[in-house]
C-alpha cells in the first residue's frame, strides 16, 4: 500500500496500534493465567482493561478519518510478543516465570507507548483533537502502569527470581 496523504499516514499508524492492542490483549490474557502473583494478575487485569479502550479511541479515530480497518499487522509488537513466549518456555522456575512476564509486558508497554505518542503528534498536527487527547490518556496511564511494573518486579519477583536462581 502506498500512503498518499498525511490522513493515509495516520490511519496506516492508528491500525498498527489496533493490531499491537489485539495481540497484546490475547498475550496479556494467556500470562495472566500463569501468573502465580495476585498483584501481577491485578496489573495484568488492569492492562487489559486499558486496551480495550484505546481500541475504542483507535476504532473511533479510524471511523472519523477513514472508515475502514485494512489488516495491518503490525510486526513489531507481534516479534516482542513472540520473543517473551520463547524466553517464558525456557525458563524452569515460577519466580523466573514471573520475571520474564513483567520484562515481556514492559517490552510491549514502552514499545506502545511510542506508538500512542506517534499517533497523539500527528493528530494533534491534522486537528484531530478527540485523539490526539486519547492518545496522550494513553501515554500517561501507559507511563504508570509501566511504573507500577517496575516497583513489583524490583520489589518482588526479581529478588525471588534471584533467590531461587542462587538456590539451584
């Protein structure tokens, strides 16, 4: 697909976004039920929560520039995804499990987070307030989360991934 005019562009952009958000969610769902830490589940839960409404801003921005979803895979996040899945089956132990879900997680967040940033520049750019707005709720619920991450996996499961490690 050739991309003609900076609306082309954003909607190109903007339907990356619903790819990453749709394989992230169906990522986000298969660790939260392996997750054996109750607070990882709850931001695991909360994550997902998030990302069904950026999918609703996104379809919403799409809708009001363009109409139309085109079944733009989004390779980036699904090659981020696929590499956490890889390192999760060969980590043996629980508490490295744990570890390797949170840095798979944060991979994915910082990655979006870029995106959503992308996507709020440009609309902001072409007028589109409603999502350049959304997108920044994004970037800024995207920057906690990832900080509420870093606090557990610092706080709980890297010291017990370690610890387990040491044990072996």
């Amino acid at each position: 697909m050739t991309i003609h005019s900076p609306q082309e562009l954003l909607a190109h952009e903007l339907q990356a976004i619903q790819d990453a958000e749709q394989q992230a969610s169906q990522a986000l769902q298969q660790i939260n039920k392996e997750a054996e830490n109750s607070q990882l589940r709850r931001m695991l839960d909360q994550r997902l929560k998030q990302g069904q409404r950026i999918l609703q801003d996104v379809q919403k921005g799409l809708d009001k520039i363009d109409g139309k979803s085109r079944g733009t895979q989004n390779a980036a996040a699904r090659g981020l995804i696929q590499e956490s899945e890889r390192l999760l089956k060969e980590v043996e132990t629980p508490e490295m499990k744990q570890a390797v879900m949170i840095a798979g997680a944060q991979k994915l967040e910082h990655y979006c987070i870029a995106a959503w940033g992308t996507v709020k520049a440009m609309a902001g750019e072409a007028g589109e307030k409603e999502l350049a707005q959304a997108m920044e709720r994004a970037v800024k619920e995207g920057y906690e989360w990832d900080q509420k991450m870093t606090e557990l996996a610092e706080g709980r499961i890297n010291p017990a991934a370690l610890e387990q490690g040491q044990q072996a």
